[in-house]
C-alpha cells in the first residue's frame, strides 16, 4: 500500500510539472509611441495568476491600472476535453519624454511557482512637426504628397567589387491603406541578389522620418554583390495603393446615422509611388592578390581536417575543408588541395548552408576531397591556404593549414589497382550421344605428298608478318607511354571532350528549362575546358590570368572577348531574374561555337 500512496503521489507530482511546464507569461506594448499620447501595457499568463509584481517604470505615467479581464476556451479533439484560461493586467501609460526606453520584466505567481515575463523595449517619438508643406501638395480628395510614399535605402553607395550592400524598400503611411497592388522592384542588373526573408504578416511600427510620425513597414531587403568595377545605377522602385479617406458628409436621414457612423462616408483614392534610382560606384579589388586569392570578399575562417592519417592502399583518404564567414560565400571557389602523383582523385564534395539577414550572407561551405592510394609508402598533402578580401581592414589575408603525413600501408590488393577479367569466348563442351558422326560427302581436295608446307613462302610469311606487327606495336606502345607520362599534356587533349561532355549535360537542363543549374553546367565546362587546355588548375584560374594566357597561345582578341563575355553572363544570369528560353539557346549556342574556335586556334 505504501508502495501505491508514493506511486500515485509520485505521477501527481509529475503532471504538476508538466502542466507549469505549459504556463507562459508575457509582456506585450507598442515598440514606437508619439510623445503625450497614451498606450497599453499588458501582461499575460495562460493560467490563474496572483501576486503580480511590476517593476518600477520612471519614464513613464501610469494613468490607469492594472485592470484585469479574464477569458476561458475550451475545445474536445477526438473526444478530450482541454480548457485554457488567459489572465491579463491592463496599463495605460503615457510617455514623459522623449528617447528608448526599457521595462524590466515582471514576475507572477502561478500555483506556487514563480514566472517571469519578457523585457520590452520602447521608443517614444516627438511630435508632428507643423504640416503646412504638406498641406500644399494636397490635392481634392485629401491625399498629400507625404500621407504615403515609399523609399529606397542603401547601407553604402561607394564600396569594392563583391562587397555586400543592404537595400530596403520602406513603406511610410498616414492614411488607411484598402488595397496594395504588387510592386515592381528593380532587376539589380551588375549584382548578386540575395534576397531576405521577411515575415508574411509582420505589422507596421511607428516611426518618425523628417519630422513626422508615419506607419512604417519594410516590403523588402536584399544584399547585392557588385559583380563589376565602375557606376552600377539601381532603377526605380513602383508601388501602386489604395487609400482610405474621409469623403464628402452626407445627409443624415434617421437619428441613428449617428451611432453608426451613417452620415460620414470614405472613398477610395489610387496612388502611385515610386523610388528614385540609386547610383552605385563600385571600386576593383587592389593589386597584390596572393596566389591562392579565388575571388572570396568578406570576413572568413577556414578549418581543414583528414579523416585518417595511417591507411592502406586502396583506402580513401578524405580532407575536409570548412570556410565560415560573411560576405560572398556562395561564389567563394574550391581552395587547391595537392593530392601525391600516385592518388587516384575525385571530384570534391560541396555542401553549403547558408543564411541572408540584415547584416549580410554568412553561413558555411565544406568541401570534402577524396583521394585513394595505389602505393605503399609515405607521402605529404602540403598546407591548404586561402585567401580573401578583408573588407574591414580593406587589405588581403591569407588562412594556411598545417601540411597532412600519411603513412599507407600495403593493402590486401597489391601495389596497383586489382585487375578484373572477363572471358566470355570459352567453348562449351557438347556430348552428342551418338557413336557414329555424319560423313562429308561433298568434293575432297587431296593434298599431294610432295607439297610441304615447311620451308614455303607462306611458312616464312608466317613469320615474318607478326615480327613486322610486334615491331610497329613496340614503337607505338612507346609513344603512347610517353604521351601518358606528359600528364598536362593528356589534360589538354581531353580538354574538348570533357567539355563537350559537359555541354551535352547543360543542353538537357536547357530543355528541362533548370535555369540557376544549366548556367552552372555552362560555367562549370568552360572553367573546366580552359583549366586542362591552359594546364592551370581551377583554383588558380581568374578571368585576369586566363586573358594572359589565352593572349601569349596566339588566340585573337574577339574570341578572348567572347569567352570572357559567355562567363560574365553566366555568372549574372544565376542569380538574375528568370531569362527567356530563346536567351539561354542562344548562349548555349555561342558556347559550342566559341569551344570550337578555340580547338581551332590551340592545336597541341
């Protein structure tokens, strides 16, 4: 029985907890008030509360207060019955000056146990200036040039290539709004956008701009990347609303018209708003780039790590890189990993996770490289650097990792890859079953005795014709073992083809009309050509370098323009508003045509 009694207490206790688990308290108030007018402040807990202890609030004027009000739900879902109970103090307070104010939060009792509110932030504003201005811009039907109108803000107008800037559109109103139709934002021609999420129903906050109070609300932020040097102009902005205004009274036909607001009327007035355009001037990145500098801008970290430094052979090796940051993480290339000659390698694995705010593009980017041994012995993976634009101190830095021993073992395969063969021009063996064969009776040519095949012209032949064959093989054999060794000159050969290969892949995302994936196919073939045709690797290629080298080869400067051109559009297009089809045909087109003339212009 004592057993049961500490049971049964011991689950009561329990679902205590989890109820007072459930209970909230919060403290809700405008985050923007006018100075000399009024507002609530309310507190509210989900459960019976007493004892309610408010802090002491010096700035402002409790003019009424607390007045409680109570209310109860209750619902059945599949047959449970749950009731809620709401409990709210109610304050009227009014501001004693101007500025931001805090309220520390406050404290209540719920069955024994304390809760504590939230701390709220208030900012008191001064009031309307004297509105004669507006008064002259105002038209029949009441609406003033400074009851509604939308601006454009751009954290900095004089920056570097790549680095972020923050533009906010901002909707300012004094009047009722009835409708807004879609606005049409700016295409950010010349810039990475990235776009940030805002909440779907995110409410206006007072705000005082230019000596007025006005309902404001953002409608939209982005951070744009300059992907060139030079003046880049942002366009109008286009807003198009309703607004609510008080029209002419109308005659009052009953003595209830009064208390139902029957002798006033509104009408709907149609407002067109726009912002004006903003110009950009976007400065090139200094000289003295290091070598491993790809083009990243911002504020970066870098950690590397290697799953394993004693393996064996036949066994993956993975280097894991990591760069963290904020800026333009998205178009941050691949740092060089140096694997040894005798590693078969892969190609990397990306993952990006990334987040857009106020505050810019931050977020991470792994990157894992694979290799496999083929070779006992011990090798060197030399230090991984980085390199990146530091738009704080405005100079370069450069993140080195520590070099990687590995030691590999002799695997249970051998010293080379394994070897698989398949015979598949083996003769099966029949039994007929019969003891006699079926006798050939067509013509018999007999050979006469004295014609001996040994010491003929075809018994030389035979001979003579495989030592020939043996002989040119030998010497080919030779040739191409030569040409294997020449590594760069292997990846210049298959330049075209692996290029080829991969237009055949962007040409079905064109007909799957994938966008952001078919530009990214494009890139990666032509980065991907000109690094085996020019024998650079990818991370050391820049468009500055690639001009060099394409110019010292003898290439023309219209085909030089052409390349450069296709991966300007490549990399604007990925983050531009959608494209016409007939666009991305003709880029695909001009892809082919160009790769084409530069096989003609760089034979080795």
């Amino acid at each position: 029985m004592r057993k049961l009694v500490f049971l049964f207490v011991l689950f009561a206790t329990f679902g205590v907890v989890v109820r007072a688990a459930d209970v909230t308290f919060k403290a809700s108030a405008p985050e923007a008030v006018v100075m000399g007018e009024t507002f609530r402040l309310s507190y509210t807990v989900n459960a019976e509360g007493k004892d309610l202890r408010v802090p002491e609030i010096p700035d402002f004027d409790v003019l009424i207060g607390p007045s409680t009000s109570t209310s109860m739900s209750t619902q059945i879902v599949n047959g449970k019955m749950t009731t809620e109970t709401s409990l709210t103090f109610t304050y009227i307070l009014q501001p004693k000056k101007e500025g931001t104010f805090n309220i520390a939060p406050a404290t209540i009792k719920v069955k024994g146990a304390n809760y504590t509110s939230n701390a709220l932030a208030i900012k008191v504003l001064p009031p309307d200036k004297a509105d004669e201005a507006a008064k002259e811009g105002s038209t029949g039907t009441g609406i003033s040039k400074d009851d509604a109108f939308l601006t454009i803000d751009v954290s900095k107008r004089n920056v570097y290539e790549q680095e972020g800037i923050l533009v906010t559109f901002k909707l300012y109103f004094r009047k009722d709004i009835a409708s807004i139709n879609q606005p049409k934002f700016p295409e950010f021609d010349g810039f990475l956008a990235q776009e940030i999420e805002l909440p779907d129903n995110k409410q206006p906050v007072m705000e005082n701009y230019k000596g007025k109070n006005y309902n404001a609300v953002v409608i939209r932020q982005t951070v744009l990347y300059p992907q060139r040097s030079g003046k880049i102009t942002i366009p109008s902005g286009k807003l198009d609303l309703v607004l609510r205004v008080p029209g002419p009274p109308r005659q009052r036909s009953s003595v209830f018209d009064d208390f139902f607001g029957g002798s006033s009327s509104y009408i709907d007035v149609k407002k067109e708003l726009t912002t004006p355009s903003v110009t950009i001037d976007v400065k090139p990145l200094p000289s003295g780039k290091p070598a491993s500098f790809s083009g990243a801008v911002g504020n970066f970290t870098m950690t590397s790590s290697i799953n394993s430094n004693n393996v064996k052979t036949n066994e993956a090796v993975t280097v894991k890189v990591k760069i963290s940051g904020n800026g333009n993480i998205k178009l941050v290339k691949n740092p060089e990993v140096v694997f040894p000659n005798d590693f078969e390698v892969y190609d990397p694995k990306v993952d990006v996770d990334i987040k857009t705010t106020a505050a810019g593009s931050s977020g991470t980017k792994t990157i894992e490289y694979m290799a496999i041994p083929r070779y006992a012995g011990d090798f060197e993976i030399p230090a991984i650097a980085f390199s990146y634009f530091d738009t704080k101190t405005n100079s370069y830095k450069t993140i080195t990792s520590e070099p990687y021993k590995l030691h590999v073992e002799q695997g249970a395969g051998g010293g080379t890859s394994p070897v698989i063969s398949n015979f598949s021009n083996k003769e099966s063996v029949k039994y007929l079953g019969k003891d006699i064969r079926y006798l050939k009776v067509n013509d018999i040519h007999f050979v006469p005795n004295n014609e001996l095949f040994f010491g003929s012209f075809m018994y030389y032949m035979c001979y003579l014709i495989p030592a020939i064959l043996f002989i040119v093989f030998f010497f080919i054999y030779r040739k191409q073992v030569k040409e294997n060794s020449n590594l760069a000159l292997v990846r210049t050969k298959k330049a075209n083809k692996m290029a080829t290969r991969r237009l055949k892949n962007a040409g079905k995302l064109l007909k799957e009309n994938k966008k952001e994936e078919f530009y990214d196919e494009v890139l990666r073939a032509l980065w991907g050509y000109l690094s085996d045709k020019l024998s650079i690797p990818q991370a050391s290629l820049t468009k500055d370098n690639v001009e060099a080298e394409l110019t010292k080869y003898g290439v023309d400067e219209p085909l030089i323009h052409e390349f450069m051109d296709i991966l300007n559009t490549c990399e604007f297009a990925r983050y531009a508003p959608a494209q016409a089809s007939d666009a991305m045909d003709k880029l695909y087109e001009q892809t082919v045509d160009a790769i084409g003339k530069m096989e003609n212009t760089i034979k080795k």
